[in-house]
C-alpha cells in the first residue's frame, strides 16, 4: 500500500471499526499525521499567539477519531478485540500499543474479515 492510499483508505474510512487495516497502512497514516502536525506548527508560529493553540486543537480533533478507528481496525489484524484499542487512550500505555502496532497480522481471513490488502 503507498502512501497516497493509506492516508486516502484510512480518511474514506473516517469512523469505521470495521475490517481490517495492514501495518503498513497504519504507520502510513501515523506519519501523513506527524507531518500535518508539524506543518500546523510551523504555521502557527506565524500567526499571533491566541490562535496557534486553536489550529493545533482543530486539526488534533480532525484527526483524532481517523487515528482511533485506523488503530482499531490494526488490533482486528492481529485478532485482537476493538476494546483492546481502548489502551490506546492512556498515554502511559502507548508502549504496549506501539507492540501491537508493529506486530504481524494474522495471515488469511479471520473472525474480522480478510487480510488487508498491503
């Protein structure tokens, strides 16, 4: 999967928590995030002070649900359960979601649907 296709599969699946999402779509995604949150950044170092923090948070919320749901659907790659991803929302855990993350999925169909296309 390239980039283009990981960022346009993970944003047409907005909110979906269903299926199945590759690693690399996953990492795919997490990276056009870090660069959509740098470019905000470096924005919002030219515009006065009070509407930096308010760009950053807009952009945050736009991404935010995108992120959980791609997440999601990477715990089912591995055959884990949706509340599993539920760890994701403690930031002292992320370690253990990083592991999950870079983890194989599970060849063949499993109980979530078929193997993502990578």
């Amino acid at each position: 999967m390239t980039f283009k296709d990981a960022v346009a599969s993970a944003l047409v699946q907005y909110a979906s928590l269903q299926g199945r999402s590759s690693r690399s779509e996953f990492w795919y995604f997490a990276l056009f995030i870090l660069l959509v949150s740098a470019m905000v950044y470096l924005v919002s170092l030219a515009l006065p002070e009070r509407y930096g923090p308010i760009m950053q948070s807009l952009v945050f919320m736009a991404l935010a649900i995108p992120l959980f749901s791609v997440f999601v659907r990477r715990m089912h790659d591995i055959s884990a359960s949706a509340w599993r991803a539920l760890v994701f929302c403690v930031p002292v855990l992320h370690i253990i979601c990083l592991y999950w993350a870079v983890k194989r999925g599970q060849e063949g169909e499993n109980e979530y649907g078929p193997a993502p296309q990578d």
